[in-house]
C-alpha cells in the first residue's frame, strides 16, 4: 500500500472512530524516529509496539537496526492489522489488544521484552483503561526496560495518579515540532529500577 494510501486509510479509520485512533495523521517520520532511538540496541531481548497504525514506527524500528524477528507489533484494529502484515510480514503481528498485554505475549512465546514503544492514544482512553495498558506494559519489561509513548502537547500522557500508583519516573526525551500536530516522547521505567542502575554505576 502506497503511503498517500496508508494516509488515507488511517483518515477513514479516524473518521470512524476518533478515540480509538487519536489522530487525522499517522505518526511524522522524525517522531517515529525519535521513539526507535529510546530502544538500547545493545540490550537483549523484544521490542513491542502498541498501536502499530500504518507502520510509520515500525519502519523506524527496523530502519535502527533492530531484526525483524525481534520485533512483536500489538494492532486491535483489523484494518491497520492487514496493513502491518502487507508491509512488514516478517514482523510478528498480534492482533489483540494491549490491555492483555502480558497474555498476548505468552501465547506467542515472546520475551524477555526490554522496550515497549506505545503509539496508543491515551488521552482519549478511561483512566482505568490507561491504568490498565501501562501496568501491563511495564510488568512485561525486563528490569531495566523502558516504556515509550509519544502524545500532541509538552505534558506526560499518564496521570500523576497513575505515576504515583505504579512507582513510575516520567522523563520528556524529545519534543518534534514539524510533526503535525508537534509532539513529544515520554520514557517510563519503575523508580526502583533507577535506583538500582544508579547503585550499580
């Protein structure tokens, strides 16, 4: 599917369901790009993307280096599923969604995961519902995993509350202003975990 396409595609589905998408556009290049960056290429073990879309992100993944094998994109919506399965087949697709998490992983045998890459538009979700998908999110990560999620505007996407409540540090990494709309890249990992690495160096 040609990307003028792909863009169209996601307009309709957007169109069809604004919460469940977030956006009119799929992810810029260079935001996708600054999300692939947050992975440690040399650290063992999967990356996961929630929320695939069109694959703006997956490319980037792939364009870093990272194997395809390596790679497990987590996509609820058939029609960016059918998208993801054209474009990358040699990507692991896993039609579900990622508040079961945990449980699509298992039943495809992937992990250890050191990276979650989230495109998810967690805004528009309950609280509950973000409280949900980050708990099962972080839970998968190996110790010093991280989890990666962009949103449109300068401030953390996840809730103080939720923060509070899961022992997470947020950190702003980047902030892509010709993204459209402009956008910025959360990093989270548990608190204790930092402490650790902090310990450790």
């Amino acid at each position: 599917m040609a990307p003028l396409r792909r863009n169209l595609n996601f307009l309709r589905r957007w169109l069809q369901n604004p919460k469940a998408v977030g956006a009119v556009v799929p992810s810029g290049r260079r935001l996708a790009s600054a999300m692939a960056a947050e992975v440690d290429l040399a650290a063992p073990g999967a990356v996961v993307e929630l929320g695939g879309g069109t694959g703006n992100v997956t490319a980037a993944l792939l364009e870093t280096g990272i194997a395809p094998q390596d790679i497990a994109v987590v996509e609820r919506d058939p029609s960016f599923a059918r998208v993801i399965s054209a474009r990358f087949p040699e990507v692991r697709l896993l039609q579900g969604d990622a508040a079961e998490l945990r449980r699509l992983l298992r039943e495809a045998g992937i992990g250890p995961v050191k990276a979650v890459i989230s495109g998810l538009p967690l805004l528009s979700m309950p609280d509950r519902v973000c409280l949900r998908i980050i708990s099962e999110a972080i839970e998968s990560l190996t110790e010093d995993g991280v989890l990666v999620q962009f949103t449109y505007g300068p401030s953390s996407p996840v809730s103080r509350r939720i923060l509070t409540r899961l022992g997470l540090e947020a950190q702003r990494t980047s902030w892509v202003v010709d993204n459209i709309p402009p956008a910025s890249v959360w990093r989270y990992r548990p608190i204790a975990a930092k402490m650790a690495a902090q310990r450790s160096a």
